[in-house]
C-alpha cells in the first residue's frame, strides 16, 4: 500500500511546492519562470505514469506475460516481419528494465522467424502488453523483391499472462501428449546436442506448447507445463466472457486480415491501430520500441472507456 500511496503523496506536494513558488515569481524573473516549466514538465510525465496505473483493473494485469509471434503467409516476408516484431518487443522490455526469456524459437527457411515464444518479467507486464494480441500487418517496399515492389505482410500476436501456481487448472495425463526432440535455434551447445526440447499436446483442446531453452528435459516440462496451464485458463476466460456477452467485441480473430495494427513505411510512413484509432508518423521508433508505449496507453484508455470495462 505505501509503495502505491507514497508517489501520489510526492506528486502532490511537488505541485503544491510549484504552486507557492509561482505564486512568489516575478513575471519578469525568465530564469525562474523556465525552471518552473520544467519542473511542471517531470511532474506532468510522473503523473501521467501514475494515471496509467488506475488503468489497470484487470485480475491479471499485474502479472508477468508470455508473448509469442508466429509469421503469417507469405514465405521469406512474413518470417522478416515476425523478427521485425521480436526485435520490436526486446528492445521495449530493455528500454523498461523489464526481464526476457526466449522459450521457443523456429527459425525461417531463407530469414525471419517462423514463431517464437518468451516470457517477460516486469511490474504490469500483461497488463501493459495484452493491447499487443492481434494481426499486426505491414506494408513496405520487400528488401527481398529485386523489382522493389511493395509487399504486405502480417504475423499474429498472442500475450498471455503467467497464472500463479496456487490457480487450479485440471489437467488430465492421459490428456496429454509429450514428445521430446533436439532443440534448434539460439543457444548454447548443450542446448542444441540433446533431446531435451519439449512439446507438449493438449488434446482435448489441440492447444501445443513447446519450450527448449533449458538443457534439462525436465525444466523444459516444467516450463511448457507452466505455459500450457496458463494457455488452458485464457481460453476458459475468454469461453466465459463470449458466454457471458454474445457481442464481445474486444476479442480480435487471429487471423489474415483482422490485422489490429498497421506499420506502413512505403509510400508514406505511419503506425494506426485500428481499435483506438491513435497513429504516428514515427514509424522507426515505434519499430525500435521507444514509440510502442504510445499505442499501449491508447488502449488501456480505450478499453477504460467500454462499457463492459466498467461493469
């Protein structure tokens, strides 16, 4: 409670100080007058940090999330896209001080990423990150098109939370198929020389989990376990809330052209997500992570705003 209730506290009496001192300023003193713009500047950027936190009022929104990216059709150009959005997404958890662990990777034939899984650690993390799951598409001039045409691409985007361990999700052993094999992509060479990947199939729901970052079979288990429960339990919510409002509208269809978001860099540059309608022009930085948190903001806001959020 004190770590919630003491930045408030400090913001307010930061703005009461601001306030008094104003108050005493002489109107042609520029030199306090700038110091005081830019100390109301860092307090405007402090608060509005702390106003995305009320945001957050989902069971979930605290936990860690686990995100994965899979390369929709297109060979060679969606694998570069979904490694585009890998590269994205990393460099948002470092610019954070969040933590990132690859769990799953498959590689593109020619380039690119097939999918990858990873988890990331961080305060607020799904609730921060859940605005990401959808159909992100991209229009650009192929780097793999000698007539230097302009492509579409899209690959999909899945943000889970991680569930605690005391949350109880049934799980049958004769429900399961578990087939082991060597892992492939980034890692060390024990990682790579052993049959320690794991896969995982659920088969009553067909829902397939894999992780080979570990060189332990068994933490690779216990790991594709540990996602597989938290795969089960988002289903089962989202099963309840269709139910529950046959008009759910949050829920966007993971598939080609549903696409939640649109990164276009030819013949003019510009991302626009397509529920909240929020764009920019600054389509390098959004790719490079330091313009995404635009976008995540934009959709707390926006699901703030639905009726059904209020209920």
């Amino acid at each position: 409670m004190k770590s919630t209730l003491e930045p408030w506290r400090a913001a307010w009496a930061e703005m009461e100080t601001l306030q008094e001192l104003s108050s005493l300023m002489e109107p042609a003193d520029s030199a306090s007058q700038a110091d005081l713009q830019k100390s109301l500047a860092v307090l405007a950027q402090e608060t509005a940090k702390l106003e995305r936190r009320t945001l957050f009022r989902g069971e979930f929104d605290a936990s860690n999330a686990i995100l994965s990216i899979t390369a929709g059709a297109g060979g060679t150009e969606s694998c570069d896209w979904a490694s585009m959005l890998f590269r994205m997404y990393s460099r948002w958890v470092e610019t954070r001080g969040f933590k990132r662990q690859v769990v799953d990777y498959l590689g593109g034939e020619e380039a690119g990423i097939k999918s990858v899984t990873m988890e990331i650690q961080g305060e607020y993390a799904y609730g921060l990150l859940q605005s990401e799951a959808g159909v992100h598409r991209l229009v650009r001039i192929s780097p793999f098109d000698s007539n230097k045409r302009r492509h579409t691409s899209f690959a999909a985007v899945d943000v889970i939370p991680e569930i605690a361990d005391d949350i109880q999700i049934q799980i049958e052993e004769k429900d399961l198929r578990i087939d082991v094999y060597r892992a492939g992509g980034p890692g060390g060479q024990g990682v790579n020389t052993t049959d320690s990947a794991v896969r995982i199939t659920h088969l009553p729901s067909g829902i397939v989990v894999q992780c080979q970052n570990e060189r332990s079979q068994h933490k690779n288990k216990a790991f594709a376990m540990k996602v597989l429960r938290a795969r089960l339990y988002e289903a089962e919510r989202r099963r309840r809330e269709e139910a529950a409002a046959k008009n759910y509208a949050e829920k966007q269809k993971i598939e080609w052209g549903s696409q939640i978001r649109s990164y276009v860099l030819q013949p003019y540059q510009m991302v626009k997500d397509h529920r909240t309608d929020a764009e920019t022009g600054k389509t390098q930085g959004v790719l490079d992570g330091e313009e995404l948190d635009l976008f995540l903001d934009a959709f707390l806001r926006w699901k703030a705003a639905k009726p059904s959020s209020r209920k």
